[in-house]
C-alpha cells in the first residue's frame, strides 16, 4: 500500500514476513525498484517506521526514474528488498535531551527515531526545515507522538522563513547559550564532556545543511551524529562505491588559529598535503557517523 | 547432476562460475547472502603491496544497463589481508584467487611474492587493465611491451597458477592474450571494464570525481561476448570469460564463445544470488540438453 503525503513524496507500506530481521532507526534496505534491467541497481532507503511490528514504511521524494518506477508500485504488489543494512543511531543510555533536525525529505529516519526515543522517556527536540510547506511533512504524526515540531521554510510558506539551521541556533542560544564558552572552539575540539550536557543532535538532511549543523554542535560542543546519503552500488561494503572522506588522523593536531605564541601553530604542508586519504564506506561504517568524523569540505 | 568440474591450469574448480574481482569484496560481505562453498572460485578485490585509499566520490553513477565506476583500486595492501580477509575465506570450499596489482613491475613481484608463500590461495589474478589509476593498472594492459614484461617477472617469482585479466580498451585484444600465454600465463581472464563517462548537464560536472570510470554491467555483456570468442579461438589457454553475466543463459553463451570458467560481476550487487543461481541453471540445462559434461559445452557455438 502507498500514498502520496505531499507533492513528490510517498509512504510506502511493506508487510514484513517474520523471518526478517526488524530494523532498528538510522538502519536502511536495498530495495530493486524495477524489473530486469531497469533500472539495474537497488534503491537505498531508510526505515521510516514499523507498525506493529510486521510492516514497514519507506518514506521517500520521487527524484529520478528509480524512484518513480517505485512510486507505482500497488497493493499486493511484491517487493524485493535487502536488509536491514547499515549502522543505525546510537542512543546513550545516560541521554537526557535528543535535538532532531531534518531537512526535507532528511525526516525519514529521524521519525522511527523520535519514536523510539519516546518509548526510551527521552525528551525530543524536533526541528523540520524545507524549501516549501510541502517538503514539511510528518506533522500531525509528530504531534501524535507528543513532540511540537519547530518548523522553517525557506520560502516562509510554513513555520518560520529560513533554515532550519537557524532554529536550530536560535534554540541553542536561548536554552543552552550560557554555556557557551567565551572564546570561539577550533576544529579538533571535541571531548567526551559536552557542554551541552546530556545532549545529542542527530541530523539527516542535505549535506550543506548538515555541515552547518555539525559547526553549530561542534560550538556547543554538542555531540551529534548524522545520517549521510551516497550512491550506492551493493550496500553491503562490496562495491566501495559511497566513499565518504574522513577527517585525516594526524599525530600532532595542528594548534588552533588563536592558540598564542609560535607560528600560528599550523603546518600547512601538512594540511595541504595529508599523508592519508581515509574514506569510510556510507553503507557499512554508516549511514549513521559522528559529525566530527567527517571531513565536509571532502 | 551433470559434472561441472573444469580446470585452470593445475587448478580444478567444481563448477566454472566465479565471481569477478571487485565485486565480492574480501568474501565475507557477501557470505549472509550467498553459500560462499557453492562457488567454483571467489576472486578478491585487488590487493597492493601498501594500503590504498582509493579515489574522491562520487565513485559510480548508473547508466542504462550499466554502471560506471571509478573505486581507484582501494583495498587493505597485502599484508592486512593476509592477516584479516584470508582467513575467512579459507574457511569455505571454493578456490580462493587473489587479485593483485602494482604501479610498477617491483610492487606486482612484491605482492605476488607475498601470496605465493601463504598458504590457503589457490591461483593469482593479476589486473593489468583497472582503468581507473593514473600509474599502473591499464598502463600495463594497453601497451604490449609492458604487458610482456610483467607477465614475464611474474612467471619467474610465482608458483601458483596465474590468471591475466585483460582490458577490453585496446584495439585488439587477441594481441595481449597471446602475450600472455607467451609469458607463460596459465589462462586469461576477460574482459576488465570499458572506459566510459557521463556528464550532469544541469551543474555541467562530470557524474565522477575522476571524470572518467569503468562500465560494467549488462551494457557490455555483447562486447565482452566478442571478445571472449575472439581470444578463446586464438590462445591454447583456458579463458574465463566476464562482462555483464547475470543469468545462466548469459553464462552459457559465454562457455559457447569458448569460455573454460565465467564470472558474475555488476549482478553481484543487485542480485548476490546470481552465482548461486547459474551453478544451479547450468546443471539444469546440461541435464536439459543430455550433456554430462560441461567441458563437452565449452566452445560448443555452430557457427
């Protein structure tokens, strides 16, 4: 069974027979859209949610021809999927407070997450940012949950105009910004302590928006974790097609840029020229990473 | 059951179908979804000498019954999969045969070298047509001289069968096979991928950080055809024959062509059964046929 919830984007309903494995939130299949040839390769997609525990929806945006062969398919019809893959979202047992943020279509694995976050007792700040009202979605099914989403369109035709980075900010500012510390926190700044104490941003979305949100949590030195989407060919770690570039190790971290005395404390040659290229595998190391992980300009 | 048997060199396989290098990663990612001792052969990833990292993404881009990669040849060097990946693998009842590579003569002899003294490897595949490195790979494989000279250094450091895998990006590709079987190649298998690009009309980049990437996949399987047949009729040496398999129909064609083994590819990725399959398709069909034999197939095409 599957509908249309806004222009372009679908919820798809998969009975699941009981000898699949039931996926946890940030967990994703591989699912072949079309017959033979066409297309050839599997589709990724995120769990969205389980419904009593034998159904399973996918929520997507219709973007290309995979996608749009998927979107006709009817009840009864019978789809072939590989899965669960793929590490999900971790949750800490000692969370108190778990700031959601999603950009369009970036609130599919966010919402099975959100619901077990509520089952956990673990209060839920949800941000929903979009181009346009109708790449604002799960609302209602939100508010059912007991969470008011902040909402922001870019074009101001729903919530608050602009982006969802800016509530995002906004929010933090105004709840946890007398914790910030006085002087501005350089890149490789990112103990366990956080300084948003006990809480945790999780985000999928576009991967501007999401570099955005990694900077605003590495301000508040907020742990937050991401949910990174790439091409992909098997999603089994075979293929080593969804390469995603890692920040480089480094022996000796560079000093930050207002660190006093030396030379700037920068080796540019060693910045410029790294030794080591690590590219982690979106499929099997992720779709979940730690957003410090990351290297955003890669 | 039809005997599937057939032999590479000193090596007998069980069955003909392997599954092509780059496609099955190191065995283990694919071993939840297919019986891995139901194969004739896994063949690795290529394995280096060092570690490599690999190229910038975006790495693949679909094409219409293909795909375009450009990976860069990323894998753990050959010392952590001795340690970490072979051990695995040895574990199942199917040949293991490590594809290897180098951006020179002295890498391919160091890892080969490596291999030959492990015990648990059954042959060495050595790729000389990745076409998506700037040194090495397809440098060796679409230059005669340098083809001559690796095989050559290779034969004199490797006891273990060695296979050649041949790029499709040459004029004449009948010209490298019989280099190969010059140098005392024990078989070579073809085709590597096809160069290839796509372009994203709307941002005007290249669908690939690396511009250019390899075509695999169904796309390619009438080329690879061709060029399987036109080798097998000119080397004495077994031909495994890839290049968009993804049924036993396909694989069959291919042993018609004159292919001694095959190998799925691109079908791994969407259908990790697709080996499992074709073992099973060709018992089928042999049965079907009154063969009792598939070595009685191989070349079998009335032309």
């Amino acid at each position: 069974m599957q509908k249309e919830v806004s222009p372009a984007y679908f919820l798809i309903s998969i009975y699941l027979p009981p000898d699949v494995k039931k996926p946890g939130p940030g967990e994703f299949f591989m699912v072949k859209v079309g017959r033979d040839n066409y297309p050839l390769l599997r589709r990724p997609l995120s769990l969205h949610r389980m419904i009593s525990g034998d159904t399973l929806q996918f929520l997507y945006r219709v973007k290309g021809k995979g996608t749009g062969l998927l979107s006709k398919k009817m009840e009864g019809d019978k789809l072939d999927i590989l899965g669960p893959l793929g590490k999900g979202f971790l949750i800490p047992s000692d969370m108190k407070e778990a700031i959601l943020v999603a950009g369009g279509i970036g609130i599919a694995p966010l919402f099975s997450l959100a619901e077990e976050l509520k089952n956990k007792e673990i209060s839920v700040k949800f941000f929903i940012g979009g181009k346009s009202k109708k790449d604002i979605l799960c609302e209602d099914e939100l508010r059912s949950l007991g969470i008011q989403p902040f909402i922001s369109a870019e074009d101001g035709s729903r919530g608050r105009r602009g982006l969802v980075t800016e509530l995002l900010e906004d929010y933090l500012k105004t709840v946890h910004g007398s914790r910030l510390p006085g002087r501005q926190i350089g890149f490789t700044v990112h103990g366990e302590q956080s300084v948003v104490n006990g809480s945790r941003i999780y985000a999928c979305g576009p991967k501007p928006m999401l570099k955005k949100v990694s900077e605003i949590a590495g301000t508040y030195s907020c742990k937050c974790h991401v949910s990174l989407e790439e091409r992909m060919a098997c999603g089994v770690g075979a293929c080593l097609g969804c390469a995603v570039k890692i920040r480089v190790q480094r022996s000796n971290p560079p000093s930050p840029p207002f660190a006093k005395g030396g030379k700037g404390g920068i080796n540019k040659s060693k910045i410029q020229n790294p030794k080591s290229e690590i590219y982690k595998m979106v499929c099997k190391d992720g779709p979940v990473f730690n957003a410090e992980e990351i290297d955003w300009d890669g | 059951m039809a005997d599937l048997r057939v032999n590479i060199g000193s090596m007998e396989l069980k069955n003909p179908v392997m599954v092509a290098s780059g496609t099955f990663g190191y065995g283990e990612e694919y071993s939840p979804y297919i019986d891995l001792n139901s194969l004739g052969a896994v063949v690795t990833k290529g394995i280096s000498f060092h570690p490599i990292d690999g190229n910038p993404p975006p790495r693949i881009w679909e094409t219409p019954s293909g795909l375009l990669n450009s990976i860069g040849l990323q894998n753990v060097g050959v010392k952590k999969f001795i340690k970490e990946k072979l051990p695995y693998l040895k574990g199942f009842d199917t040949r293991v045969i490590v594809n290897i590579f180098g951006t020179t003569i002295s890498e391919y002899v160091k890892v080969a070298v490596r291999l030959s003294e492990t015990p648990g490897i059954d042959a060495i595949e050595v790729n000389i047509s990745c076409p998506n490195v700037k040194k090495g790979g397809m440098v060796f494989g679409t230059d005669s001289k340098s083809t001559k000279k690796v095989v050559s250094a290779l034969k004199k450091v490797c006891s273990l069968p060695l296979l050649v895998k041949l790029s499709p990006n040459v004029t004449d590709i009948t010209e490298f096979a019989m280099i190969a079987e010059g140098e005392g190649a024990d078989a070579v298998s073809l085709i590597n991928t096809i160069l290839g690009m796509a372009i994203d009309i709307e941002t005007r980049k290249p669908r690939l950080a690396n511009i250019t990437g390899g075509l695999s996949g169904p796309a390619i399987r009438p080329v690879a055809l061709r060029m399987v047949w036109q080798v097998a009729k000119t080397v004495k040496i077994p031909v495994i024959g890839m290049g968009g398999i993804s049924s036993a129909e396909d694989a069959i064609e291919f042993i018609l062509a004159g292919a001694t083994a095959i190998a799925t590819g691109t079908a791994n990725f969407y259908n990790p059964k697709t080996a499992y399959e074709i073992v099973n398709g060709l018992d089928g069909y042999l049965n079907e046929k009154g063969i009792n034999d598939i070595k009685g197939l191989i070349g079998g095409m009335n032309a």
